[in-house]
C-alpha cells in the first residue's frame, strides 16, 4: 500500500515538473518573440526641422541622386543612387541597426567626392523600405544580397568594380555576404560582428543578466525558423572562403559590439585570407561604437549641443515646445555634426584603391 502510494506521489511529481517546463517554454517562446519583435521594430527618420544630422534636404541643389528600389524577399527596399557617372567604382553601403539610408550621409558625400557611385538603401523595416519590422541581425546580409543582385543586373555597372562600406549590422553584413556569390573588389568592415547568436546572447546578458542563457534553446528555435541556414553563417567563413581584399575597423574601447568579445576582429587569428588588414581604432574618445569615423570636433560640437537640449529640456520641464525645438536645430550646424574623420575615411578609400592596382 506504501509503495502504491509513494508511486503516486512521484507520478504527480512528474506530471507537475512537465507541467511547469511545458509552461516555461511556451511562455519563453512568447516572451522571446515580444522581445526580438522590440528590439527589431521599424526603424523611421527624424523629419525635417528634427534632426541635426546632414540629410539629404541640405545638399541637394549641390548632389543629385536617382531613387532605386529592388525586392529583398517579399518586402520592397528603397534607396538611392548618388554620383550617377561617376568613374572610380560603385561603393554599396550597409546601415547599421536602427538607421537607415542616409545614415551614413557624410560617408556616402565622402564617395561621391572622390569620384564613386553610391548605392544608399534602408534594410527590410527600416525608413520608407517595407517590412513590419528590421526582422533580425542576419536580415542584413540578405538585404546586401538583394541589393547586389539589382546592381549586377544593370547594365550599366558592367565593369565597374564594387566595394562594400557596413557599419556594425551594416559592418557584418559587408563581410558575411561573401557566402554569396558576387564579384566584389574589395570590403570594409567597421565593428561589425562575427555571429548572430553570440551577439545576441552578449546583447541579452546585459539586458537580462546570466538568465539570458536560460533562454538559450528557445532564441535559437526563434532565429532558426526565421532565417533558417542563414542564421549560422559568421562572417569569419565567409572572408576565409574567399581571397577578396578586406579591412576590419573596430574601436578597442566598443561596448556595443565587443571588441574581445563577439567582433570579428576577436577572430582574426581564426581568419586565413591573406589579403584581410586590420585597423584597431584605440585613440580616446573616437574608440567607440559609433565615434571611431567621427572627426574630434564633431564628437566636441555633440557635446556642445547635448549640453544645450539639456538646458531646454529641464527649462521647459521635459516638454520642449515645437517652435523652441524647430529653432535649436535650426542653428545646428549640420556639417559640424556630421563631420567625418578623414584620416578614417582615406584609411578606407586608400584601401578600395590598393585592391584595385593588385
């Protein structure tokens, strides 16, 4: 009779324990998905009159561009062409996460003045391309995928050489996209990462803490049936499967992207293509995720104008009138924001212009 009953009592055991696990999983399946469709929501532009970045708006009678549109899966991507006729090559930039197009304005004018092509366009989700939302950290190859695609079937571009310019997203995008088959001149990679899952994971831990790996199974199930094979390529394969000249720029202080974490530049000693140059941007304050392409007065003259909104922003009570905000970026001085270090960005055009001599 004891042992029936102590039988039973384990049986209930059990039940309860496969109880409690299929709970935990539906609800971490649901849970992960509310999170991923958070942190990859759509991305939108600041409109005019609020935002102190160089936009296109104000260069205009100076630049002409050509809107392109291409498909990226079942979502349409816009972008533009700037430099039409240009003779020096076709450069194709990749954005990072939660930008867009003119994200990278200052580098794309960059291009177009030493006599590039720029190929400028906004990831599935982002900016005026369709898509409910970005999707994921792999949905930027495919996006340089399609976008590849569309240029390779211009005529126009028939022998003109074809660099890659990413940026973190962007920046593991232009450097995983060598496991599909284009002809690239050559790549530049700025803190761009090596592996979805581990940036993910690294992401999660400083959200979540060590509980993030608890989640482990149930984020990879996600991503899986998102991207399917996709999902595992890493950047290190795809530049070891070929021997296209690369550069990998990464800023030694990235908190973003970590540096001896989850970079590419992490792996270098896992990287056997010959023609890979790596740059380790370690001077202070332009060692970061974002201010390693920033000149020094760009990075002081943010600083100026934080301390500025600042000032409004507690003057007004956290509620900045329309007109008041409208008038503070109107006196910004767009150039100064978005001003390049040019030292960085001859670093890279030094480096398109290298592989096409060899």
């Amino acid at each position: 009779m004891k042992a029936a009953k102590k039988k039973n009592i384990w049986k209930i055991v059990g039940i309860v324990l496969a109880a409690v696990v299929v709970v935990f999983s539906v609800v971490s399946l649901i849970v992960v998905q509310i999170l991923f469709n958070d942190i990859f929501s759509r991305t939108a532009p600041r409109e005019q009159g609020h935002t102190a970045y160089l936009r296109y708006w104000d260069v205009e009678e100076q630049y002409g561009r050509e809107a392109v549109s291409f498909l990226s899966g079942e979502n349409r991507l816009y972008g533009h062409l700037y430099g039409a006729g240009n003779s020096e090559g076709l450069v194709v930039i990749s954005h990072g996460l939660g930008g867009g197009e003119e994200s990278y304005f200052a580098e794309t004018l960059y291009f177009v003045d030493h006599g590039y092509q720029v190929l400028c366009y906004s990831n599935t989700g982002c900016w005026d391309s369709e898509g409910k939302n970005c999707v994921g950290l792999n949905q930027s190859v495919l996006d340089l995928d399609a976008a590849l695609t569309w240029a390779e079937g211009e005529s126009r571009f028939d022998g003109v050489p074809v660099f890659l310019y990413g940026h973190s997203w962007g920046g593991y995008a232009v450097a995983a996209i060598f496991h599909f088959d284009h002809e690239i001149a050559a790549s530049a990679s700025v803190a761009g990462f090596n592996k979805a899952m581990p940036m993910i994971l690294e992401w999660g831990e400083g959200m979540m803490g060590p509980l993030v790996y608890a989640e482990y199974p149930f984020i990879w199930i996600n991503q899986k049936l998102t991207f399917g094979k996709t999902f595992d390529l890493t950047a290190v394969d795809a530049i070891n499967s070929t021997d296209t000249p690369v550069l990998i720029l990464h800023g030694d202080g990235d908190e973003t992207v970590g540096y001896d974490t989850v970079s590419i530049i992490s792996q270098k000693n896992h990287i056997t293509n010959p023609h890979v140059r790596y740059v380790v941007c370690d001077k202070e304050g332009q060692n970061g995720h974002n201010n390693l392409f920033q000149s020094l007065e760009s990075i002081a003259y943010h600083d100026e104008l934080n301390e500025i909104y600042d000032e409004l922003y507690e003057r007004y009570n956290h509620e900045i009138p329309e007109d008041v905000e409208r008038e503070f970026y109107a006196n910004a001085d767009k150039f100064r924001v978005s001003a390049i270090d040019t030292d960085f960005m001859d670093n890279v055009l030094a480096f398109y212009q290298e592989a096409v001599r060899n």
